[in-house]
C-alpha cells in the first residue's frame, strides 16, 4: 500500500514538473519569431480589443505559438488593448510582451515636417507617419474658427508650425497634435524672443512671415541674417520688399526659377513688387534658425542683393540701386548661360 501511495506521489511529482516547466516556458520563453530581424513594430488601430490583437498576430505572423500567448494572457487577466504602436524585439516572451501591451509602452515615431508652403502639404507630411488621415487633418486646421482660436488667421495659422523634428505617439489625435505644435509655437517665443519682435515693431507672425521669405532667399545661415537686414531696412523705409519669392507665391507655380517682367503684374497682396509692406502671411514653413536669423539681424546700410553669378547660393549686396543693376546683369547673363529662361 505504501509502495502504491509513493509511486502516486512520484507521478503527481513528475506531473507537476512537467506542468511547472511548460507553464515556465509558455510565460517566460521566446515567443517572437522575426527570423533575422532584431526587431519590427506592431501597430495596433484605436479602438481595437483584444480579439483583434489576435487577429494582427495571426495576420503577421509573429508568434510561434499563438495558444502559449493566449493562456498566458488568460492567466495575467490581460484582456484590455491599448492602440499604439510597439517595438516587438525578436525572442520576445509572452510576459515581456503583455507586460509592455498591459501598460501602453509605445515606440515614439519622428516626425519632420519642412519644405512646406500649405496647409495640405503641411499635413500630409505631419500625418505621414501617424494614424491621423491626412485629409481629415487637413480639413481640421483649416477650420477658421480653429485658427482663430489659436490666435491666428487663415493667411498666418502657418506659423505657429516650426519646421522641426518631434517625437509622438502614432496613435496621437488629431487635438492632441495641434495642442503639442501650439504649446511648441509658445515654448519657442519666449519672453526674449517677444521682447526682440518689439523691437522690431513687428509681431510674432509678421516676423514669421519675413523669416519665410529670408529663408526662401538663401539656405546659407551665415547670410540669413544679412538678408534680414537688408528687409528690415526697406521697411524702414517704406519700400516695397519686391521679394522674389513671394510673387513665386502669387503665381503658385512654384517650378518657376526665374521671376520675369510678365510675372511681376499679378494681383496678389504676397506680390511685394506691386504692394507695400509684408504679405498678409508666411509664403514658407520657416524654420527656427531662419526666425531667429529676423530677430538678431545684422545691421547694415544695404538696400539691395542679388544671387551671386557662380550659383554658389551666396548673394551680391550693394546700398546703391546702379550697383544693383550691375549685379542683376551678371546674375541674369549666367541664367542665360544655364539656358535658364523662366
């Protein structure tokens, strides 16, 4: 009889190990399958449950066995989903795994946005990487109610976006984005930048508005702030900017290289040659760099520049309109040497 008991106890032993080990293996072994990929992101829709999350694994293919996770997932009570999106390394075990899903440990995604001069395109590059539609966003900060909320018109709502990288979350809402670019606009015009703008006589969006245009006139950030000057000074002197691009802007055809006669006549407030003063709004997403380049300008007595005539992206400067006309022709004659005629 007691020779039966033991032989009892020893298979209950041996049952319960084998219980033991396999119950260790399905919470704490590897699970994830990437072949030789160290990682990938799981991306999982707002709204979805947990059904659903299944339903991804399944479609992607990304555990070796499913039923291991769903009994570990059973014995952690992990039944509520939160959207995101997660960076799944390889040999990941479940409880690594439902620990990070448990809590919402998402992968931030970059986003950068430049080279932008609508709100369309401003959002389609925002949104590119995020679950927001672009077009549902677009429609969004569109809306003149919204922008006057932030303070802003149609013509200016544009810069209270710095073209910059920033790191969200791939499930953010579309209110959530705005604020995060509203509270980065305020962050940014700190009280010395307020106090510079003052100075200047300009508000925050006109200065906007002119850093666009500078930065649209040269890349080059060591001759930013000379072009600034040279803005600023035809301000103060009631001159109208005759900006290039902004009649670039007018025309909204903005594969035109070369700004002619013909082009100049367009009836547009951002037509600097045709009305005075700054247009009603930035023409460019600028960037920080090129705001400040306004804010800490160089003071000088030139009037006028012109692109240098060896497309070095660098400018001629003179403070006389003949010594302009001089460097206007030798630009123009290495734009007809190019064969560069619109």
């Amino acid at each position: 009889m007691l020779k039966k008991f033991l032989i009892f106890l020893l298979i209950i032993a041996i049952g319960g190990g084998i219980w033991a080990y396999y119950t260790y293996k399905d919470i704490y072994g590897s699970n994830v399958q990437l072949g030789q990929k160290e990682f990938t992101y799981l991306y999982i829709p707002t709204g979805s449950n947990y059904n659903d999350l299944i339903s991804i694994f399944k479609q992607n293919n990304l555990l070796e066995d499913i039923d291991a996770f769903e009994k570990v997932a059973k014995l952690k009570s992990f039944e509520n989903v939160k959207a995101g999106r997660y960076k799944i390394l390889n040999h990941m075990s479940n409880n690594a795994l439902i620990g990070m899903l448990r809590i919402g440990d998402q992968a931030p995604v970059n986003i950068t946005f430049n080279h932008v001069r609508t709100l369309n395109e401003l959002a389609g590059k925002m949104t590119r990487n995020l679950e927001i539609d672009s077009l549902e966003f677009s429609n969004y900060i569109k809306s003149s109610e919204l922008q006057k909320k932030y303070g802003f018109s149609s013509a200016t709502f544009i810069s209270m976006f710095l073209a910059n990288t920033y790191q969200v979350f791939w499930n953010i809402s579309k209110e959530e984005l705005l604020q995060r670019m509203a509270d980065e606009y305020k962050a940014f015009w700190n009280k010395n930048r307020k106090k510079k703008a003052r100075q200047l006589g300009l508000s925050q969006s006109e200065v906007s508005t002119l850093a666009s245009i500078v930065q649209l006139e040269s890349l080059k950030s060591d001759e930013q702030p000379i072009i600034a000057g040279v803005y600023l000074n035809r301000l103060k002197k009631k001159m109208p900017l005759q900006a290039d691009p902004t009649v670039i802007f007018a025309l909204g055809d903005f594969s035109v290289q070369r700004v002619l006669k013909a082009h100049l006549g367009i009836d547009s407030p951002y037509n600097t040659y045709k009305y005075a003063g700054l247009p009603p709004g930035p023409i460019y997403l600028c960037s920080p760099r090129a705001i400040d380049a306004v804010l800490n300008h160089q003071s000088h007595n030139y009037i006028y520049f012109c692109a240098k005539e060896d497309f070095s992206g660098y400018h001629n400067f003179s403070t006389t309109y003949n010594g302009h006309l001089q460097n206007a022709k030798k630009y123009q004659q290495a734009l007809n040497k190019r064969k560069i005629y619109r």
